[in-house]
C-alpha cells in the first residue's frame, strides 16, 4: 500500500491519537497507551517482551506481567476491531512474533515518519542552496507538532528517551529553519522568535549564534554582543565553561565589523546530524 492508504494513523508528536479509517481508535488505559506509543515508534520492527516490560514496570514487573501484556495487546486488537467493524482485518495491523509485537509497516503510517520525510528534505534543499524550499520543508514539519512529543502518555524509562529524542530532533528542524530564513535575509522579522527561544534555552549556542546575526543585521550591534555575554554567564555558572570557539570567532566578527556577516545563514556553533528514522534514533539510544 502507498504512504497515503495506509489505513492506521498514529500520532506521537503530541497528545497520542490513533485514528483508523478516519475513525478514532480508543486507547484509555494508561499502560495500555504506553504500549500503543512504544509500538508506533518501531512500525514495521518487533518490540520484543523484555522492552515492553522494561517501559511498563522498570526493573520491578509482577509474578503476573506475561498475562498482563498479553491483556493489553488483545484490548488493543478489541480497539483497532471496533473502530473498523466492518474489517476483518482489523486486527492483525498488531502482529505476534516469536519475541514479541509489531504494527505492520503497511497498515501504519505515523507524524514521526512524516516529520522526519520533511527534514530530510529540508537538509537537501539546504545543502543544494535553495533556502526558500528548505525553509519551507522544515516549516512543515514543525507544523507536525501539537505540544511535547506524547504530552499525554505516562512514561517509563524507555518512552523517555525516545521522547527525548524526538524533542531534539524537532529543536534541530527549528534550527535549520532559522539558518534558512537567515539566509533568505529574514532577519528584522526573526528577532521577536529568537529573542524567546534563548530566553527558554539560555545556554543554547546555536539559538545565540542566530540571535546574534539577526540583531548584527538588523543595526543592533550592542544587543547583539549583550546576547553572546548572557550566553557566557550562563555556561560560566552552570557548566564552568566558556562558548565553543565558533561562537567566539562570531562574536570577534562582530566587534571587527566583519562584512561576511551581511549576508548568507548565521556561522552556527554546532551543527546537528540529519533526521533519523525513529528506530535507528531508539538503537543508539539504547546503545
């Protein structure tokens, strides 16, 4: 089946959502929700037993947990059944294997592989030097998002880390957006997004780079120098370190009145890596 048939829908950039046939799948039980999640973010891979009990129950599952497992997967089978009465195949979108449980690649299609098809695309187009279809790549994807990465699922430690892995990856797409209206000469109208994302993260380098090019260019060369200062206090503080060299070449940029910083993306202090599929993402997590 193609990307655009396939008939499950899950959402994790956000509040979870499933929605089969356009036909909402309902997933109340706390538990069974992290098991929806864990399975969505592995579509088409096997989430063996021994992972699904790590997430549910930490190092402490009850005498009973192999039943209880098997409970949640045949409410969710019930679910996926009753939301499309009419298909006898509704079911067998959750797979067994011999090791544990997949949602068939075929029948699924979640935000996490839409997001990541638009960052990919974003980065190519960068790399190709069309800033405008990158912008609007990344913006794309950015769209994706409804609030933090499965706000509304209660998370044991192997949801947390992909969380945590979809959050980074989304501050990367904003990132390069950024650098891509920079470089489209954006900068009067990115002060007022820059100015609160380094108020939300204060010892981010890259998000000060940007802050700094935008206020350079924009004629405010005093803020632009007070945004590398507040940079440094807080990396003085909490870390005991000063900004990585790249950051301090911009900020010597600047003093010198360099005409390099007149056009083109800002020098940012670390660039990330491209999206990844989710599994790869949870591999390396759990590497």
């Amino acid at each position: 089946m193609t990307v655009d048939h396939r008939p499950l829908s899950i959402g994790l950039l956000g509040p979870l959502s499933l929605r089969l046939n356009q036909t909402p799948v309902t997933t109340s039980a706390p538990k069974q929700r992290q098991v929806v999640a864990l399975l969505a973010l592995h579509v088409g891979q096997v989430v063996t037993g021994p992972m699904l009990v790590e997430e549910l129950w930490g190092d402490r599952p009850p005498r009973s947990y192999a039943t209880t497992l098997q409970t949640y997967i045949l409410q969710l089978r019930n679910a996926l059944a009753a939301a499309d009465s009419g298909n006898p195949g509704a079911r067998q979108i959750l797979s067994t294997s011999h090791y544990g449980y997949l949602l068939e690649e075929d029948a699924c299609q979640t935000d996490v592989e839409v997001f990541d098809r638009h960052v990919l695309a974003g980065r190519a187009a960068a790399e190709a030097g069309d800033h405008r279809r990158a912008s609007e790549e990344f913006t794309r994807a950015l769209q994706l998002w409804r609030g933090p990465a499965l706000v509304d699922v209660k998370m044991g430690r192997v949801l947390e880390i992909e969380a945590a892995s979809l959050e980074e990856g989304r501050l990367g797409a904003l990132e390069r957006r950024v650098e891509a209206d920079l470089a489209l000469g954006r900068h009067a109208d990115l002060l007022g997004e820059l100015t609160r994302l380094t108020a939300k993260n204060p010892m981010n380098e890259n998000l000060c780079a940007f802050l700094m090019t935008a206020l350079y260019r924009t004629g405010h060369v005093s803020r632009s120098l007070q945004a590398f200062h507040r940079l440094r206090s807080a990396l003085n503080q909490e870390l005991g370190i000063e900004p990585c060299p790249r950051l301090q070449r911009l900020q010597a940029a600047i003093l010198s009145g360099d005409p390099v910083l007149e056009c083109g993306p800002a020098p940012a202090a670390a660039p990330r890596g491209p999206a990844e599929p989710p599994g790869v993402r949870t591999e390396r997590a759990h590497s």
